[in-house]
C-alpha cells in the first residue's frame, strides 16, 4: 500500500485538551497529548509518548496551546432582514418589548423587512453575522425561520440558512419556527394560522429544509395548546421538537416540551420546579439564553441551581436575533451566563460544545472530543479554559478546524 495513504491527514501534537468528557478532572482535561484526524474525524487521541509511528500529511505543533471542541451555537435566528435598533432607542425611553410586540412592533417589523428582502439580500445580511461566529470557532450553528410566516417565505428563510452551510465551513441545523408570531393577515384568525404552520410541515419536511421544529409558547405568542398542535404534525412527519418556553411568563411551556420528548426548552426563565421535573424525566436540554435576559433588562433569573439538582444538561447560545439579542458572540454569551445565572465557567463551555450538540440531536457525533466524533475542533491562546468566560470582548482564538479542515491556516 502507497505509505501516504496510511498517513492520518492532520496530527496535532503537544496539546492541552479540554475533552468536555467528564473524566474527573474540569472540562475533561488531557495534558501533553497528541490529536490525529483523518477522512473529517477525530482518529486517534493519545500521550505524545504513546503516539504511533504513523506519520501525518500535516503537522501542527500546538505548543502547549488548549484545544476544544468547536463551539456549538444552538439556537439562533441568524437570517433576518433588517435590525431594530430604533426599537432599542424605544426601550430604554421606557417602552417594554411586550408593549413594543403589542403596538405592532418587535418581530413583526422583522417579518416585514424579511418578507421585503430578496432571497440574495437576505443571505448578503446573514452572512457577517455568521462571519463573527466563526471568528470565535463556532463550527456548527441552528438557524430558525420565523420572521417569514407563510409557506414562501419560511421557506426562503430556510434556503438561506442551508446556502450559508453551503458557503462556510460550518455545519447548519435549520429549525423550523412558523408558530413565532401571528402574521398581520390572519389577526383575526388564530386557530387557522395554527392550522396553515400545521399544513406548511409537509412540503418543508419534504423538501428537506427543516431538522427540527420550534415554536413560541408565550401570552404574546401561542398557547400551549396552539403550540401542541404544531408538534403533533412535527412528530408524524418524524420531526424532532423544540420549544421557546417561558421567557416572559410560566405557560407551563417547559412542561410541553418534555410532553413531547423535545431536544431542548429554551430560555426558561420563568420555569416552575414541576416544570424542571418534567424535563428532567423527558432528557429535554435546558438551552440558557442570557443575552435576551440582558437585552430585556429582565429580573426572574431561569432556576438554574434546580436545573443542576434535577440533572437537566443545560446549554448555552447566542439566541441571535435583531429583537431580543443583537449578539454574535458566543464568547460574551458564556461571560453573561457566568456573570448573570452564576453558571461555572465549566459549565459555559459544556453549554457551547458537548450539551449545545445534544440539544440538537448531536450528541452521538458532535460537542467533544473523542474518537470517531467529528473534527470540529477550536485552539486557543489562553492559559486555562476559564479564561472564555472571563473576559468581555476579547478573541482568544487561534483558529478553528471544521471537518478536519483547518479553517485559517495557523502560523507555523
Ligand atoms: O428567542 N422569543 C422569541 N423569539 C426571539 C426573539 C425574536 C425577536 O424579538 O425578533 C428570542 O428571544
Ligand atoms: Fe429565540
């Protein structure tokens, strides 16, 4: 056999590993180790001194540098048309972002400019925001629609997100999120809007723009019983749940979701201790969003130390969106959940790599590092992993590694 063929593509050699595999140290930490890849996969992780001699087509020496799985942003609304930074000005002159939502503002002024933007226009405003996660080694990102709300235009939405996978070396999940907001042509007429998302499952499932389905279980959105409806269509058409859950007010959201065996609930900030229990029986991934808590200048903290007493993975994300959290930084997001939910920051790089994965219903194959699982990888210029979360504003990162394909080639 032609010797070059055996060869691993790529070993990284003298790395600190932060695993995120519980191993009884923090963030499964392995020192002075060697990380092979070959064909997109993680192959062989070893001592240096256990290293085989099989030699590699590439040679990185990290140099003592700390290696992580690649982040892990899983809830985002990155393609939207617009922003509402004349919303923010509103806000701080007094007006809530209920009362903004209720006037006919918030994430209907996004359903207009995003129905108004060609498809090309759309993808054009995603495509920075997509940039600055990358830049601080996100290596997979879910990307709901939700700002279309008819067929169409969800459905554009969603084309757009798949075409930013196309075009980045970054993995797309899409999450289709129709129950968001009642559209202005059929404000008189909830139940049939219900029942259009319902009717919109198939040709979307069909044409293969949606992983998953979220809704918006809120008194400015959909009840829990509206939002049922929608996943009881999801899940005969075989399609994972998810759910915005409790961010404004307990609608028993939590609970839904667990009734439906959702990946995760997300936000979760008004969640009641029966509401913990039940995700914590259904596995349903607790997605912590401090961004729209910070943006919303919101008081009820999510029951956090309850989450961890029940067992309940949490994860962590941006929640991107023009509205209730302008954010493109995984970074700041893990520093806002430290510093305002009193999250380790342990457990803020868990939330952005091995639970950030679960709750997209990639846990077998994504979110840390171990054999077999994908080459996602992130190197950083830091001295301890707690350093992600500490600072606010600064980019450790040395460069990231998607499938095994170094995404900046480091300087070596
Ligand atoms: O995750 N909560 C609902 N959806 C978004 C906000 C969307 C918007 O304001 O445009 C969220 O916070
Ligand atoms: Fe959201």
């Amino acid at each position: 056999m032609d010797p070059e063929l055996e060869k691993w593509d790529v070993l990284f050699t003298d790395a600190r590993l932060a695993t995120m595999v519980p191993n009884g140290t923090p963030y499964g930490t392995l020192e002075g180790m060697a990380l092979a890849v070959q064909d997109g996969r993680i192959a062989w992780i070893g001592p240096m001194a256990e290293l085989p001699h099989q030699g590699a087509k590439r040679l990185v020496p990290l140099e003592g540098r700390w290696m992580t799985p690649g982040l892990v942003d899983c809830h985002t609304h990155l393609v939207h048309g617009g922003n509402r930074a004349a919303e923010f000005e509103l806000r701080l002159t007094g007006a809530s972002y209920e009362e903004i939502a209720r006037a006919g503002g918030g994430i209907a002024s996004t359903v207009a400019a995003t129905r108004a933007a060609e498809e090309d226009s759309l993808l054009d405003q995603a495509r920075p925001r997509l940039e600055a996660l990358l830049a601080e080694g996100v290596t997979t990102v879910e990307i709901k629609s939700g700002y279309g709300l008819s067929l169409d235009e969800e459905a554009k939405m969603l084309r757009v997100a798949r075409r930013l996978g196309g075009e980045f070396p970054v993995t797309v999940r899409t999450s289709f999120l129709g129950a968001h907001a009642l559209p202005p042509e059929y404000r008189d007429d909830r139940a049939g809007y219900v029942e259009a998302v319902a009717a919109m499952l198939e040709p979307i499932a069909r044409a293969g723009l949606a992983d998953a389905v979220d809704a918006f279980c809120e008194g400015i959105a959909f009840t829990p019983e509206e939002c049922a409806r929608v996943f009881e269509a999801a899940q005969a058409l075989g399609l994972p749940v998810k759910l915005h859950a409790d961010q404004l007010s307990d609608t028993g959201g939590a609970a839904l979701a667990a009734r439906f065996r959702a990946l995760s609930a997300d936000h979760l900030e008004y969640t009641s201790h029966s509401g913990v229990a039940a995700m914590a029986a259904a596995g349903t991934v607790a997605v912590i969003l401090p961004a729209a808590f910070y943006t919303l200048h919101e008081t009820q903290l999510p029951p956090i130390q309850a989450f961890r007493d029940a067992g309940v993975p949490m994860a962590l994300a941006t929640d991107c969106n023009p509205g209730s959290a302008p954010l493109t930084s995984p970074l700041l997001a893990m520093n806002l959940a430290c510093t305002l939910f009193r999250l380790t920051p342990e457990e803020a790089l868990t939330g952005f790599t091995r639970t950030g994965a679960v709750a997209l219903g990639m846990g077998a194959s994504h979110g840390t590092l171990e054999v077999g699982k994908a080459a996602d990888l992130a190197v950083w210029q830091i001295e301890r992993p707690g350093e992600l979360a500490y600072r606010l504003g600064f980019n450790p990162l040395a460069y990231a590694i998607r499938a095994g394909k170094p995404r900046h080639l480091p300087a070596v």
